[in-house]
C-alpha cells in the first residue's frame, strides 16, 4: 500500500501494478490490477469503520469499491 501526499492511498501488487477503478469508477466500470503509475483513478480514500474493517473509495468520482 501506498500513501500518497492528498491522503488516499494506492495498491500494488506483487508484480508492481497499481489497482485503477476504470473511468475513475461508477455505474457499469470496474477494476484491474494493469497500470504501471499512479494517477487519479490509482488512488483510493481509505475509510475505516467502527467494526475494524474499512471501505474504499475512488478519488474521482467518491464511489465505492464493490466485489461482485
């Protein structure tokens, strides 16, 4: 996990590449693991909640990181 200077934070893997919400995320859009740099759609809110866990949220458009 990266800490970036605004406060969000981004994902890489263990090849190096950066977790991107496509289109910076929204309705129809969804994730890879395939950029080599960190832009606006590489980076997340991390917010933590009262049970321990925490959500995600793009940068861009503030909408959260689902798993369907």
């Amino acid at each position: 996990m990266i800490n970036n200077p605004n406060g969000t934070v981004s994902l890489r893997s263990e090849n190096g590449h950066y977790l991107v919400a496509e289109n910076g995320g929204g309705d129809g859009t969804f994730c890879n693991w395939n950029r080599t740099a960190i832009g606006d759609w590489e980076q997340f809110w991390m917010d933590y909640q009262p049970n321990g866990f925490f959500t995600l949220r793009t940068l861009s458009q503030n909408r959260y990181v689902s798993v369907q």
